[in-house]
C-alpha cells in the first residue's frame, strides 16, 4: 500500500524511530526494497532497510535509484513496482528527512555526552570542595599545633627566667620567642613570594635551617595558586629534609627546578636514618594538600639518598602526570 508523505511522518514519529520508518515507509510507497546506508572506510553500511532482510544482505545488484543522504549517507531503491514522478519526490523528500534524523542523532549523542560531561565535572567539584575541606582542617590543625607548642614551650621559658631573676637571659628566650613566631608567620604566608617568585622565598628559608641548601635552575613566574601551592609543598619537604644537623649534616640539600608546561622540583638530600615510609608519612598532609590543589608530590628513598618530586601545573584542571624521575 501506498505510503505516507515523508514530512507528515516525520511529525508523528519520535525520533528514536524515524530513521526505520522512513525507510519502510519509502518501501511502501514504491513497492519496492529500500535500504539507507552510510560511506565507509571498507564500504557502504547499511543503517535500516525494508524488508529487514535486506540489511543482512550485500547491496542489491538492481538498484534503480540513489538519492544521497546529507552526513555521508545514501537511500537505495531496488526492484520497485511503482516508478514515476511522484515516487521519485518522495524518495528525495525521504532522503532530506533521513538526512535531518542524521543530525538529530549527532545532536542527541553531542547532548548525551555532554551531560555526562557535566555529571563528572560535578563530581569532580564536590571531590575537590572535600580535598580543599581536608586541606583547610589540616592547615588549621598544623597553625594551632605550631602556636601552642610555640607559646607554651617558650613563654614557660621566659616565666621560670624571670621567676629566676635571670632577666639577661629571659631577654634572650623572648628574642627566641619573637623568632619563632616569625618562623610561623613565614610559613603561613611568605612575603617574598608574591614579589620575587617561589625560589627567591624558599632561599629565605632555607637561610634559617642547619643543613646548607643549594638551588639550580629557575621556576619562573605563574599564577598566584601555583606558586604558593608549590612553595608550601617545597617548604615542607626542606623543613623536613634540611631542618636537622646528623652525621651528614655537612651535604647540601639540592633543589633542582624545571618547566615543561608545569613546575616541576626535586628535593635530593641524603637520606641518613629515614626510611621511605617515613618520609612519605611526613609528608603525606602536604602531598594530599597539594594533590587538593591540582599537583604531584613524589617521595623515594633509595640508595642512601631520599627524593622528593613535586609538579604543579598552572592550570589546576589539567590531568596529572607522573612527577620527576626519581632515580639520582
């Protein structure tokens, strides 16, 4: 029987379905096998025909007509009972709305994919809001902890001096009491950084520690959250690597800088009595803050020689990668 006009059932038909009942609908109107196919690499591959069993077939040998279908596609038409002007209309009208479905579906799967595009962004936000959560709790904890043994160790100092009468002396511990709480201070926010960069801040710092350090290359300038993401995790590393005078306390610790579309750093010092387990669970709440902040923190003992290895890239959302090799 004959069929309908192309555009009326486009207007009744949902999407999903459109493409299966044009083609059958283009069979019944000229009475003939109908199979839609796209181009590609190996051939034509057929997307719907009718009667069905015309899509487990090769291409029929006696087509009479083809029509080309916008996005790389092509209406056959074989063995036809009905063949004039009105059937070729309707072939072409059914090619154009094949051609319309093709885009409806490019547009459905471009949506599709965005929105679980969205969905992962959104869970990527709230996974970083609990990271950034952790590292609040962690710098709020560490401050706290740093203060009070600051005040209660120093200012017991000061007290029994002064109880003491040792007022030279009580002068000293309340120098050494001033220093402390600027160590803090330069912890929490340094003030050469914003001005100088992240190398000439952590010079500053490793000016206050026992073992000498010495830096190599050059960092450069970046955006504000990956320098100062960046100097806290170096600073925690140094703290921990340069912060005690042992039996190789004459060995410079080495900090090397790199750029290869990130910051990257490493930290080489001699290893003494830590173990690797131990370096990576001192620093573990700087390299979950870092991580937080969209970088790496790599820590490796290995041969006498402990290795930290840090990259932070500019731009938080790109992926990470491994940080820098970690053999000496």
């Amino acid at each position: 029987m004959p069929g309908e006009r192309p555009h009326l059932l486009a207007a009744s038909v949902p999407p999903e379905r459109l493409v299966p009942a044009l083609v059958r609908n283009m069979a019944h109107t000229a009475g003939g096998r109908v199979a839609y196919c796209v181009r590609e690499p190996t051939g034509l591959a057929v997307v719907a025909a009718w009667p069905e069993s015309v899509g487990t077939q090769r291409i029929p040998d006696d087509v009479v007509a083809r029509e080309p279908v916008g996005g790389n596609g092509l209406v056959l038409l074989a063995a036809p009972r009905r063949w004039g002007a009105a059937e070729r209309e309707a072939l072409r009208e059914t090619a154009g709305w094949l051609g319309v479905a093709a885009r409806l579906g490019t547009a459905r799967d471009d949506r599709d994919r965005a929105r679980a595009r969205v969905h992962a962004l959104r869970a990527e936000v709230t996974t970083a809001r609990e990271k950034l959560a952790q590292v609040r709790d962690i710098e709020r904890r560490r401050l706290v902890r740093s203060i009070t043994a600051t005040t209660l160790r120093d200012l017991d100092g000061v007290r029994r001096r002064l109880r003491d009468a040792e007022l030279a002396r009580a002068r000293d511990a309340l120098d050494d009491l001033l220093e402390s709480f600027r160590t803090v201070v330069r912890g929490v926010y340094p003030a050469m950084l914003p001005d100088r960069g992240p190398r000439e801040a952590l010079e500053e710092l490793a000016a206050t520690l026992p073992r000498p350090v010495r830096f190599r290359g050059d960092p450069g300038r970046s955006s504000w959250p990956a320098e100062s993401g960046l100097y806290h995790a170096v600073a925690a590393s140094l703290t921990l690597l340069a912060g005690t005078r042992d039996t190789v306390g004459k060995v410079p610790v080495v900090v090397d800088f790199g750029r290869d579309g990130a910051t990257r750093v490493r930290v080489t010092a001699p290893a003494g009595r830590l173990s690797q387990v131990e370096l990576r669970s001192a620093l573990t709440h700087d390299a979950e803050r870092l991580e937080a902040l969209g970088g790496t923190m790599e820590c490796v003992v290995r041969r006498g020689w402990a290795v930290v290895a840090l990259r932070f890239a500019d731009r938080p959302e790109t992926a990470a990668t491994p940080a820098w090799p970690l053999a000496h």
